[in-house]
C-alpha cells in the first residue's frame, strides 16, 4: 500500500473544525502543531509580518487522500486571504516502531 503525508496549514480559528471533520471522517491520527510564518499574503500591520497558524500533519493510504484533502479544504475554508494550504507528499517509507516493520507495502 503507498501512503502520503497531508500537511495543511490552517488559521487559528479554524483548526478545530477542521480536527472535529477529519474525526467524523474517520482518520485513524493526526498531528497539529502551531507553526509562525508568512505567505504571499502578509500582515502589514503586525511586527515582523508573523501570524500565527496551525500545521496538520495526516500520514494516510494513497487512497484516502483525495477525501481527506476535500475535507480538510471545506472545513478550512472562508473565502479569505490567508485561508491556508494543503500539501500532498508521497512517502518513501513508512514504519511502525513497535512492531519494527515497514507499513508500506
């Protein structure tokens, strides 16, 4: 099976819907962290333009992507700037520690 790492970056205000809709989808984990940065669309007005924003991370099978992303994007979305974005990687490898083994195929 080939799996792929979602990586959204979401505003502050949306991040718990966006956890509530991947929960009701059914995505076994994720991972949320605050991240601070600056995309194309900056804040002028506050020092060192830096905002504040959630990353979540959902490792999932290549078949499951497409509906994560979906949900992730209807959950994140509010038709601003600033809105957020969603990264679809392939995996190389992935591995259960536990059991020492590769999940991947």
């Amino acid at each position: 099976m080939i799996y792929n790492e979602i990586t959204a970056t979401v505003d502050v205000m949306v991040v718990k819907q966006v956890r509530r809709k991947l929960q009701q989808i059914g995505v076994q984990g994720i991972t949320i962290f605050r991240v601070r940065g600056y995309g194309k669309h900056k804040n002028y007005f506050r020092r060192g333009w830096m905002q504040q924003h959630f990353c979540i991370r959902v490792i999932a099978p290549e078949d499951e992507t497409d509906k994560i992303v979906d949900a992730i994007m209807k959950s994140a979305h509010a038709g601003m700037e600033g809105d957020g974005i969603i990264a679809v990687n392939p995996l190389s490898g992935f591995y259960n520690i536990r059991d020492e083994k590769r999940l991947d195929g």
